[in-house]
C-alpha cells in the first residue's frame, strides 16, 4: 500500500525548502537572483492556502527554514564563547530561531487577513508586499529587534538595490515581493513590462549621485589584531595584544586616522588610563594623526559601557554603545530571568547603554558616524549621524561567531548602509571581514579572515543626504499601515 503524506505537510515541506535555499541568495553564497524565484514559489504556496491558519503555517515553515540555516552560526557565540554547556547552548540556538520565525508565520496570516481567501493578481501585486513590508519592520524594531537576513540585504548587487537610497533595505525587499508577484501573472503580458519597468528603474537610480564629495580624501588604516576570542580577556594575552595592534599600526605612518576594532583594549578605561590611554593619547598627538579603538568604559557609579574612544591630534572623545544585544550583553527582563540563569548556571554580560550620546565623532577633520558591531544592523540608527557625518565606522568583533556565515552576512548589512546613506564605510574587526566600501556600497578592500592585517586606503568625505537618511523608515510605516488598513477596509466591503 503506497504511502500518502497530507498535502499540507507537502507544502510545509516545500516551504521549509524554499526558506533554507535562500539562505544562498545571502552573503558569502551571494545568489541574490534566487531570491525573485524563491519568493514567487513561496508566494505561490500562500496563494494556495485557504485561510488565515494555513498561511501562517506556510509561512512558519518558510521563516524555520531561513532561520534555521541562515543564523544557526548563534550557537556557536553561545555555547563556545558563552559558557553554556552544548545542550543547553543548542535549545536556547532552536528556541530562538522558533520564536523569529514566527514573523514569516504573521506574514503569511496577514496575507489572508488583508486579502480574504481571493487569489486573484491584486494578492501577489499589492497585499504581499505590504503584508512582507509590515512584517519586516515589525522584526526590525520589535523587542529591540533583529532584522538579519532582511530580504533586501540580498539584492545589495543587483538592479533593485538602487531603491536603498531612497527606500532603504526594507523597501527593497517590499519591491522584491512584487517582482515575485509580478513574475507569477507574467502570463498576462503587462506584468512582464511593469517587472522590467520595475527593474530598469532601479539600475538607474543606482547611477545617481546623491551624495557629492566634502573635501580631499583622508588616508585612514584600519588594524585587525587578530585575537582569539578565547584568548583575548587572559591577563597574559593583554601586553601581546597591544603590541600586535602597535606594530601593525606603525606600519601604517601616513594614516591620518588609525581605527582598531571593537573592544581592541581588553580592559576597562580606568584600569589602562595611565598605563595605555594617557601614553597613546601623547604618542598619536605628536604623530599627527587620531586613534579610534574600542574599550569597555566604567563609570564611577558602576555601571559600564561598551564603547569607542578617540585619541590623538582632535581631542579624547567616546562613542557609548546604545543599541545592546539582548542576552548577549544585557539580560532584558532581568528580575524574571535572573534567578533562572543563576540556577542553570549561566554567565550573562550586564552593559549598560547610553542613547542620550549621539553616534557622532570630531576624527581627522570631520565629523564621523560611529556604531558598534550590532548597531550597523539597524538603518534608522546609522541614519541618525547624517547628514554631518562624512563617512561612517563599523567597529565590530565578529570572532563571537567564528568560521561561520555570521561575518560575511554581516559585511553585506554593512555594503546596505552604504548604499542607504551615501557614505564611505569603514570596518575595522578583530578577525575579520574588515573592509573598505565606498558610497554605492563596493567593496574596494577587505582583509582575509582569522589573519593579522592592515588595511590601508583613502576614503572620501561626502556631503549631502539621500530621501532615506531625511526620512528614515518613516515612509514605509505610513504605506504598511494606511495600505493595511485600506485593505482590510476594501476586504471588508466586498464581503
């Protein structure tokens, strides 16, 4: 007697499928064109489905499987550098990929909700990208947020990233979505000319100059020390570290602007104030130039702060971190979950942020936009040191992830904020991907990974500001909310 599978568990499967193939139109696979036909298939299934519970469950299998393969590389932050036991490390990687794939799942539910059980173009053409829109935006700013693996991020090379300056990361995906559903009626005839319309469009915008240069180019180095995370908080390893970032550094003696990565000091401010900071502050002073490395900061109060801080010929200066990781370096809900990761025996970093501190610096001359590892993620917030800003910093330590998918996901967000703010980007990391962008989101250097190494280039300082940094994702809440209550409004009345 052959064996028969339900239909729904069929398309549950093909849309687990669906989910975990486009992890491969992300960075470092870099397939960005398997992503229009990955979502028109997905669309394909939601088109099939007759209500709200079985759209959702469509898009829960979807989201389990881009969670599930996209940024499974968590584990590795936790339970090898976190110091959970492997167990425990796994199901709180599983429990966390469960809960962010329950976005898809509301994508697909608001679909039917908005749309009714009618599958007609409208569905695939406007209800899609709004519902894929609200979602997005949902997932981005949510609970602090977590929007990696946003669909746009995977068309940073292709025609339709030249919307990023006007619409940012989120708009872009939107517009991927109805690309998908216009391939799907391509039958039609007139939505295979809209989808190119659409398309040729975008490779125009991405030839606009929305930014023009502020000056003469500054010779900037950008040093990776290269130091093992496991390695990097030994009191043993503190002297070797320092003099590793040193010497790459001194290789570099034209460098206006010398930028060390994200905690390159291993240490608190007040422990090395006298000892290392005072010392470098006189030495980069008498060099001419201007050092930015990261360092703990703790204040007299207690409380401390995961920060950047300048050095040299424009003056001391920090940059604190605002947007911290959750469970990574502070415990939300602390009263609740405090007396249970006590009991499971599970360490917890407790930094403190500082969102009354702008992401602005004084460095080499110019004012300089500055973010910290995660923070590069959100696109609202690196907006936030534009338009005074004339290029932009990424200090990041993206060792925590180790030979994973994470580094290279993480230098393609950062080619998006490029792309959305008409800036150079600067990305100093302790064991790479540092690189290089400039304003249309290129690469022009990066270091190989798990390497000491010493970029050196000239960025240009830009002035102006694109219809994304005046606007932020203000746009795109107006069109998710009056579209989505104009459908449900619309739905209302047919029925």
């Amino acid at each position: 007697m052959p064996l028969r599978v339900a239909p729904s568990l069929l398309r549950g499967a093909a849309a687990f499928g669906l989910g975990a193939l486009l992890v491969l139109a992300f960075a470092p696979f870099g397939q960005g064109w398997l992503a229009l036909p990955l979502i028109a298939a997905l669309l394909h299934l939601w088109r099939g489905t007759h209500n709200t519970r079985e759209a959702a469950a469509i898009g829960y299998a979807f989201g389990l499987g881009l969670m599930g393969f996209g940024v499974f590389w968590l584990r590795i932050s936790i339970d090898q550098f976190g110091g959970v036991v492997p167990p425990l490390g796994l199901l709180f990687t599983l429990l966390f990929i469960a809960v962010v794939a329950a976005y898809f799942a509301l994508a697909g539910a608001s679909l039917r909700w908005l749309g009714g059980t009618r599958d007609g173009p409208w569905l695939l053409w406007l209800v899609a990208p709004l519902a894929w829109l609200g979602t997005e935006l949902l997932r981005a700013y949510l609970f602090t947020g977590f929007p990696w693996l946003s669909l746009g991020y995977s068309q940073v090379d292709l025609p339709l990233a030249g919307f990023a300056p006007l619409l940012g990361v989120f708009g872009v995906g939107a517009l991927l979505v109805l690309s998908a559903g216009l391939l799907l009626t391509w039958r039609r005839g007139w939505p295979l000319l809209a989808l190119i319309l659409l398309w040729g469009t975008g490779a125009l915008l991405g030839r606009i100059d929305w930014t023009e240069p502020a000056g003469t180019p500054v010779p900037v180095a950008l040093v990776q020390g290269n130091v093992p995370q496991h390695e990097k908080w030994r009191p043993e390893q503190f002297q070797p570290s320092i003099e590793r970032y040193l010497g790459l550094s001194e290789q570099a003696p034209e460098a206006r602007l010398v930028v060390w990565p994200e905690t390159a000091i291993a240490a608190f401010d007040d422990e090395v104030e006298y000892t290392l900071l005072r010392p470098l502050d006189r030495r980069m002073h008498n060099e001419g130039r201007d050092l930015l490395t990261g360092i703990a900061v703790r204040r007299p109060d207690g409380r401390y702060y995961n920060a950047m801080v300048g050095l040299g010929t424009s003056g001391r200066q920090q940059y604190l971190k605002r947007h911290l990781v959750p469970f990574g370096e502070y415990l939300p809900l602390a009263p609740l979950l405090r007396p249970l990761l006590d009991f499971l025996r599970i360490p917890m970093s407790d930094f403190s942020a500082d969102p009354s501190v702008g992401p602005v610096l004084h460095l080499a001359d110019h004012v300089v936009g500055v973010d910290i590892c995660y923070e590069d993620a959100f696109g609202h917030e690196v907006a936030e040191a534009l338009p005074q800003a004339a290029f932009l910093i990424n200090a990041s330590n993206d060792a925590w992830f180790g030979d994973s998918l994470a580094p290279h996901q993480h230098l393609q967000i950062a080619r998006m904020r490029a792309r959305e703010t008409g800036r150079w980007l600067l990305r100093a990391t302790n064991t790479g991907i540092s690189a290089v962008i400039d304003e249309r989101g290129r690469v022009r250097a990066r270091s190989p990974q798990f390497a000491p190494a010493l970029l050196q280039a000239e960025v240009v300082p830009r002035r102006g500001a694109t219809p994304y940094v005046r606007w932020h994702d203000a746009p795109l809440w107006v069109l998710a909310i009056l579209g989505g209550l104009w459908l449900r409004w619309r739905r209302d009345r047919v029925v």
